[in-house]
C-alpha cells in the first residue's frame, strides 16, 4: 500500500472510532534532525529551496522514532507542504513533508518548516506527527549550502 493510503486509512479509522484518543508529546532537546546542504534563493517568480535532512532512529526516548533520509525541494513563502522524497528504504509507514513559512514586508531571511509522521513502531493503528521550524538564509547567491539543525516543537498522536 502507498504511504498516503496508508495514513488516508488510519485518518478515516480515527474518525470513525467513536473515542480516537489524541496524544500530545512535550518535545524535548535531545530529538532533532540534521539538514545537509541547504540550498534556497528567491527570484522574480519566487523563493525556492531544496534540501537533504536526516533524522536518526530513537528507541528509548518516547515515542520510538523510526529514522529517514529525504530530499525535501519546493518553493513560495507561504505554500502548503510539498511532500520530500524519501531516500532510505525502511519500510516504515513515514512520510516526510516541508514548507517556507511566509515572511511579512518587515521580516528578513527564510523560514523552514519541516513535518515528519509516522505509524507507531509497535501500534499499527496509531501514528505520530512531529513538526519543526528553523530561521536560516536564502544563500545560493550570496554562500555555500548549510548546515543546520531542526528541533521538532509539536508532537502529537492518534490512537
Ligand atoms: C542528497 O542525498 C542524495 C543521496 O545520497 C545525493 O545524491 C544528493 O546529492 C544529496 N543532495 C544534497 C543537496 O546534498
Ligand atoms: C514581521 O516579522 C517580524 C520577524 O519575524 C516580526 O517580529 C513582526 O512582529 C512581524 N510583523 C507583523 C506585522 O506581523
Ligand atoms: C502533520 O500534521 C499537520 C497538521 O495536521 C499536517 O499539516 C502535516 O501534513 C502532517 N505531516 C505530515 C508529514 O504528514
Ligand atoms: C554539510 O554536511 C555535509 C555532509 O556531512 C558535508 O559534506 C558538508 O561539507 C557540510 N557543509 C558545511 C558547510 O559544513
């Protein structure tokens, strides 16, 4: 089964369960993914970035995490997510997704927002969702690619 039916029938599982049961998980320090080679600029039609980012596995932290390897490229402030290509070959249920956040006439630099959700390593019914956000540069004109790192801020479940 493709990931996005994957999730389509937990999502229409949930709602049809008459107690779906959401979980809400304080995100901690010591979980963040790694972004290699941040690579972004804006031209007439648009800012644009492309990006591989990295996430280990974590088995004794809650929830367990599976880990990835993606390239995520897109482009608009503002844009819904644009789903990243995963590179690994796990066989996990995951799906990794990123956008530029918009940036208002004041604000300055770019804004990356990066979701990773995944069916519970040992719950099949239930999946998480992580989200995170980084301030970094549009830099292709200006440097070379960046490093850095995305600590998640928001994760939540559902049973
Ligand atoms: C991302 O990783 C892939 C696979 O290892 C590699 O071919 C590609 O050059 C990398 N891209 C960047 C921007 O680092
Ligand atoms: C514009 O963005 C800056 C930087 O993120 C923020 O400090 C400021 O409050 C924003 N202004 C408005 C009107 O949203
Ligand atoms: C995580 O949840 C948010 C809010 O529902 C959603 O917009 C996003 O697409 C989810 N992330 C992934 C990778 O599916
Ligand atoms: C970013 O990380 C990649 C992979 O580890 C490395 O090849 C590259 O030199 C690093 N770039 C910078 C600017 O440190």
């Amino acid at each position: 089964m493709r990931i996005t039916s994957v999730f389509a029938v937990l999502a229409a599982a949930v709602s049809a369960s008459p107690f779906p049961m959401m979980m809400t998980i304080e995100a901690t320090d010591d979980y963040s993914w790694d972004i290699i080679n941040w690579d972004s600029g804006c031209t007439g039609s648009g800012c644009f970035y492309s990006f591989n980012i990295t996430g280990e596995a974590s088995t004794v932290s809650r929830p367990p995490k599976p880990a990835f390897f993606a390239n995520c490229a897109g482009e608009i402030e503002g844009a819904p997510y644009r789903l990243c290509t995963l590179y690994d070959d796990s066989t996990v249920a995951r799906r990794v997704a990123a956008k530029l956040l918009p940036v208002n006439s004041t604000g300055t630099g770019a804004h990356i927002q990066v979701s990773y959700q995944y069916v519970d390593l040992a719950t099949p019914t239930t999946f998480w969702n992580f989200t995170g956000k980084a301030n970094t540069v549009y830099n292709q004109f200006t440097g070379p690619c960046l490093n850095f790192t995305i600590t998640p801020d928001t994760i939540w479940g559902v049973a």
